[in-house]
C-alpha cells in the first residue's frame, strides 16, 4: 500500500468510529451533528474521486471528475438541507430545493457510466454531453416543482413520499446500468475498476437509503439514522483509495473483447439518452413547449453524435485502405532499385499470360543477367554495388517504358521484362536498346569483355497455343539466358517453346527455335 493514502485510510476509519459514537449516544445525537456527519462523508468521497481523477490513465480522468461533480450535489443538498431546516424553518412535506441536488447527483453518475470507455475523444462530444446534462437538470427541476428555475414560490412542489419513489427509481436505474458496464467491462484495468467501485457504492447506498426511509416511517422520525446513508459514502472513498494504479490502456483491440463488451460499449450512451426520454414525458403535459424543446436537443444530439461516428469510420476506413495499399505496394516493390520484385514479377506474368492466351497476342518475356557482377561487389564494395543496381534498373526502365510493360528485379543482379503484345522482333530491338543504354551509362567493371558492366539477354515468346503455360515460357527465357551467357556473354538470345508441349526438366536444344547473333544482327538493321 502506498505510505501516502495511509493518513487517508486512518482518517476514514475515525470518521466511522465518530459518526457511530454519536449516532448511538443520545445525549451527543443531534440534527445538526448529523448534517455534519454526512456533509463530511460526501465531501470525503469527494476528495477521492478526484484524487483518483489525478492519478489515473488519461482516458478516464473525465469519468472520475462528473462522479465527483455528483458527490459535490450530494453535499450541496445537506447544506441545502441543513438551512432549509435549522434557518427557514421549512416543513419537509413536499420537495425543496435540496431534494433537487439531491436528484441531480444522479445526472453526472449516470453520464460517467454512459460514456464509452473507447469513445470518440473530440472535444465536441464531450460538449453534447454536457448540454444533455444541463437540459437534464432543468427538466429535473420542472418535474420536482412543475415551474422554471427559479419563482419565488414554487407551485405545487411533488410530495415527500413521491420524490422518496423517485429517488429509488433513480437509485435502480444508477445500479442497473452501472451493472451491465460492470459485465461487459474487461476482466481488468481501469475500466473494470471503475465500474466494480461504483456498483458497490450504488447498491450500499440504495440498500443503506431504503433500509434509513424504512426505519425513519417506522419511528416516526423519532431516531435518527442517516449513518446508513453515509456509510457507503465513505465505504465508496475508501475502496477508490485502495485502487492500484494501472498501465495505460490500448485502445485498437476491439477485436479481442466479446461481443457483447463492444455492443455495450458503443450503446452505453443511450443509457443517459433514455433518462432524458423519461423527463421529458414526465414534463410534458405540463409545459409542452420545453417537452418538445427538449426532445429536439435530444435528437439533435444524438443526430450530430452518430455523424461525427460516421465521419470518423469513414475516414478510419480511408485510412485503412490507404495503409493496405502502401502494405501492398511495399510487398510488390524491390526496396532497393524501387522497381517491382519477384512476387510481383511472378503475380503479373501469370495475369499476363492469361490475358495473351485469351486475345491470341504474343507474349514476350526477357530476363537479364548482369555479367561479372560478383566481381564488381568484390573490387568495389557492396555500396557501389547497390548504386550500380539501381543505374542499370533505371536505364532498363527508361528503354521499356509502356505502362503495360513490367520491369522487375528478379534476384541479385537478376532483371526481367514482361512484354505483353510484343512479338520477338520487338523484344530484340528493346534488349538492345538497353544494351546500348547500359553501354551509356558506363558503370565501370574491368573484366575479360571490357572496361564497362555489361549484360547477357536471354528472350522467350508465346506466339502459338501450343506453348502450354506461363512456367514453360519462363523455362524458355531462361535457357536462352543460359545459351547467352555460356556462349560469350553480353549476348542477346531468342527462343521460341511453341512446339513444346511437355514440361521437361531438361529440354533439348532442338526443341528451340535459336537466334543466333547474325540472325539478331540482321533482325535489327
């Protein structure tokens, strides 16, 4: 236990041990004594509501704060009370204005358990809350005394025995709502905290209030026994004292809770919508116009609330799919050259091929090889090779430009080119292109062909339905990417697989159409 809350706790404990002295001597028990007593038991739960409202998660100060505006409504009616009684000298026949704080204790209770605990946190939220209180409390006022605040005679104030039934019916409504958050509410944290503290002050102060009402009519107000009714006030500070503080909560987990912990949550706010309904028609007959002045506020309320809900699902929902495309465009993308990587390559040349086989247009596919580029990283260093992949990844992009057209990393130094509508001829033209723009940019690679980096082509096309699916035309490329490379390097070659029909491990050489070098040559001028 915190050394700090210990004075705290002892001074409950005296209060208790004073209060019960002079409630059971008769020669100390006095009225005046006892309005002390519960001035102090109100003023002490109180003191702790918003001594936990400093020492709470953030997202729960507010909720801590209008149960301490409740117990300071509390304490307004026992002075209220007390003057009523020792000053004016009023008979408590019918309700006073102390019966109104009384009631409206109720009013910043029940909208402290009709906030959702993961609510929207715009601050004109927290306003239409506080504008349903206050159209709260004047309805309040006209239902106790049937006139606006404030005549200087009230006409026709509610009976005693009538406000007694409205302050239990008050008291069930408090406890049921408080009940179902309790349920609904995390299995631990600030939230479940919250609400099991004040159930239990809800249901001892109920049971405490009717057990004193019950008593005093049995009396005849003879005895006095409003310590039950300030117990559960102190029993309530006390338990807030004992309260361990808590890690701050993550609100993005909604998915984890039940069903039911999310329907509640979201529906919370109706609680307080509902007891605005019931004062409306309470007041209604009598003062119509209010009554339908207040039921426009309620719907215009909860009107703005539910489109600011909206609009914030729906910029949630934007947002969402704006990160599921940068996450999608993140997987497809090679991080270094910012082309598109294998998974995309793998994703586009099967679309693609789909797409030749159902317009009957060809379909090329060029891989690259970088020559001797294990010997640039060796004598350069890994920087300059990553530099160096993203020139020739540039200059490919530059030579094979259509948007229909995709440009890939396929692996290390690896490039490839999907081609759609793009016949063999083509294909050779646009590899030495890119040859020649290779040749431009002249990334220095000393090695037995040169002075400069450069690059072996192998080319496949799908020109007939004969080529029976997307893997041979890729096995087909990469062969002559093969025959290429072992055949002098910084070479273009060209296969076509249409007459392959088994996808064989290793195809002959005769099951190709080659391209030789003079053949390319000729293709070309």
């Amino acid at each position: 236990m915190d050394v700090a809350i210990r004075p705290k706790l002892a001074f409950l404990f005296s209060y208790l041990l004073v209060a019960l002295v002079f409630s059971c001597l008769p020669g100390l028990r006095s009225g005046q004594v006892c309005y002390v007593l519960q001035f102090v038991a109100c003023v002490t739960a109180l003191s702790a509501c918003w001594w936990r409202s400093r020492n709470c998660n953030d997202s729960w100060n507010l909720r801590w704060q209008l149960l301490a505006a409740g117990m300071a409504f509390s304490a307004t009616g026992v002075l209220l009370a007390a003057n009523e009684e020792y000053v004016l000298h009023i008979q408590f026949a019918v309700a006073s204005l102390s019966d109104f704080a009384y009631f409206f204790f109720g009013v910043p209770v029940l909208l402290a358990i009709s906030m959702p605990t993961r609510g929207f946190k715009s601050p004109i939220i927290v306003y239409l809350y506080w504008v349903e209180a206050t159209f709260a409390g004047l309805l309040a006022y006209v239902a106790i005394f049937p006139s606006f605040p404030f005549p200087a005679v009230w006409t026709h104030p509610v009976s005693i025995s009538l406000l007694t039934h409205t302050y239990n019916l008050e008291n069930l409504v408090l406890t049921v709502a408080c009940l179902i958050r309790f349920i609904a509410s995390e299995k631990e944290g600030e939230e479940r905290a919250f609400f099991r503290t004040l159930l239990i002050f809800l249901v001892t102060f109920s049971i405490g209030l009717g057990v004193y009402q019950r008593l005093a009519d049995l009396t005849g107000g003879s005895q006095n026994f409003s310590l039950l009714a300030d117990i559960p006030y102190i029993l309530f500070a006390w338990l807030i004292l004992r309260l361990p503080q808590f890690k701050e909560e993550s609100h993005t987990d909604y998915a984890d809770r039940p069903f039911l912990a999310v329907f509640v949550d979201f529906a919370s706010p109706i609680f307080f919508t509902l007891a605005l309904l019931a004062l409306v028609l309470t007041v209604l007959p009598s003062h119509p116009h209010l009554g339908m002045a207040a039921i426009g506020v309620i719907l215009g309320v909860y009107g703005v609330r539910t489109t600011l809900l909206q609009i914030r699902f729906m910029l949630s929902q934007n947002q969402l799919l704006k990160a599921r495309d940068s996450l999608e465009q993140m997987t497809l993308q090679d991080g270094l050259t910012g082309i598109a990587n294998r998974r995309c390559f793998d994703q586009t040349l099967e679309l693609e091929w789909n797409r030749s086989m159902r317009s009957e247009h060809p379909l090329s596919l060029m891989l690259i090889d970088l020559d001797f580029f294990k010997s640039l990283n060796d004598t350069q260093g890994h920087p300059s090779g990553d530099r160096c992949l993203v020139e020739v990844a540039a200059a490919l992009r530059s030579v094979i430009s259509r948007s229909t057209d995709l440009v890939a990393r396929y692996g290390g130094e690896e490039f490839a080119a999907i081609l759609p509508a793009t016949t063999t001829e083509a294909a050779l033209r646009l590899a030495q292109q890119f040859q020649d723009a290779l040749e431009t940019i002249a990334i220095p690679n000393r090695t037995s062909l040169g002075a400069h980096l450069t690059a072996s082509v192998g080319i496949a096309t799908r020109n007939s339905d004969k080529a029976n699916s997307a893997a041979r035309l890729l096995e087909a490329a990469d062969a002559a990417l093969y025959r290429a490379k072992h055949t002098g390097r910084n070479r273009i070659e060209a296969e076509l697989p249409e007459y392959i029909t088994p996808l064989l491990p290793h195809p002959e050489p005769s099951a190709f159409v080659v391209t030789t070098p003079a053949v390319i040559n000729a293709q070309i001028l």
